[in-house]
C-alpha cells in the first residue's frame, strides 16, 4: 500500500505542473459557472425553482429600504451604467495607448467591454424576461431583465483592472486588499440591482455566471499573449 502511495503521490507531483495552471484553474472554475448560469437559465425558462428565492429577495430588498440605502445603492448602481462603462472604456483604452508597452491592454480592456455587451445583450433577447412587478422600482431600466447586465458587465471592467493591478503589486497584502475591495464593490452593484427592484436575484447571480467564463477567456488570451511575448524578447535579443 505504501508503494502505490509513494507511486501515486509521485505521479501527482508531475502532473501538477501541467493540472495547476492559471488556464486550468480558469477553465475548471468556468464550467462551474456556466453550469450554473445554465441551471438558473432553465429554471428561467420553465417558471420554476428560482420563484421563492427571487421572491424572497425582493421582499427583503423592500424591508431594506430607508434612504440613506437608497442613495448608496442608486451610487453603486451607477459605477456599471452602460454610458459610464463606455465613458471609462474609452478613458482607459486612450491612456493606455498612449504607453507602447501597455497597448496590448488598452485592446483587451475594449474587447472585454465590448464582447461583453454583445454577449449579455444577446442572452437578454434571448430571454426576453420582464423586470420585477413584485415591488415598486426606484429606478428606470428599458431593457429585458435577465441576466444583469450590471452584474455581468462590472466583473468583466472591475476584474480586469484589479487584474492589471495586482500583476504589478508584489506585495500580497496589498493584492488582497484591492481584491477584497473590488470583489465588495462588485456584490453590491448586483446587489442594488435587486435593491431597486429592476432585477430579479436570478438575474445578478446569472449575470455574475456568465460573465466569469469571459473576463476567464480574455484573460487566459493575454496570459498566452505575455507568455509568447516572453519567448520573442529573448529570440530578438539574440
């Protein structure tokens, strides 16, 4: 037994490199989400299982309400307005551009916001579920409610600049504090989401579903970018 253990945690060992990896870990960790956006999906679809739990959420979101809440959440709400998110987009991307060795990341940040917005508004036609009757709404939202687009759309800008970020910050302290705070900012976004009424809590979780496995992708796409990046400077050098 002892011998097949020793085998066993040997072969583990060198398998490791290759099992734990930021892609493998990334790929692993979104099939979990879009087997979860799809389980909330058809569950959409059918009128079922979501039902309490969107009920009960927006209940909650109602016994919630005072306006100093009002204002925070109609404050966190407007960090992922779609004209803000083009606003921010566009700032970024031209300040990046302006730095030759930060292009690359001025491209990535308007391919993730702009895949991003074809992807959730594709899924929202898709759907073409109606916003919450159930309580009264405190903001405006012309669209179709599921999935969120401010859930979806403030993991993929949020995320990747704390993605950018934390690759030029050593120290892990400080990565974990940026994280923290980013991963907060972007609870409560969904959150007022739900607190305003204009979305279901299906909605925000299943934003948050779909997005994972693109901002995963867009930045799997750059980690191969660096890595190859890293194999060219060497060859030129020579």
């Amino acid at each position: 037994m002892g011998f097949v253990g020793r085998r066993a945690r040997k072969a583990i060992a060198q398998a490791a490199p290759f099992i734990v990896t930021p892609v493998a870990i990334g790929a692993a960790l979104s099939a979990g989400a879009l087997a979860l956006f799809f389980h909330i999906a058809d569950d959409v679809r059918e009128a079922d299982g979501v039902w309490r739990f969107d009920h009960d959420g927006l209940k909650m979101a109602l016994a919630l309400r005072n306006p100093r809440r009002t204002a925070l959440m109609k404050f966190a709400s407007a960090l992922a307005r779609p004209d803000v998110m083009t606003g921010l987009g566009i700032l970024g991307f031209l300040a990046l551009w302006r730095i030759p060795q930060q292009r690359a990341k001025g491209i990535l940040l308007i391919v993730n916001l702009t895949g991003g917005g074809i992807i959730i508004g594709t899924i929202k036609h898709r759907f073409s579920r109606a916003r919450p009757t159930l309580i009264e709404a405190l903001a405006k939202e012309g669209t179709f409610s599921f999935p969120s687009g401010h859930s979806f759309i403030s993991l993929c800008f949020y995320g990747l600049l704390t993605y950018f970020w934390t690759r030029t910050r050593p120290d892990w302290l400080r990565r974990g504090i940026v994280g923290a705070a980013s991963t907060g900012a972007i609870g409560l976004i969904g959150a007022s989401r739900v607190y305003l009424g204009v979305h279901y809590p299906s909605d925000v979780l299943a934003g948050y579903a779909a997005a994972f496995p693109w901002l995963t992708a867009c930045l799997t796409a750059y980690y191969q970018y660096e890595k190859r990046l890293a194999r060219l400077l060497p060859e030129k050098a020579n």
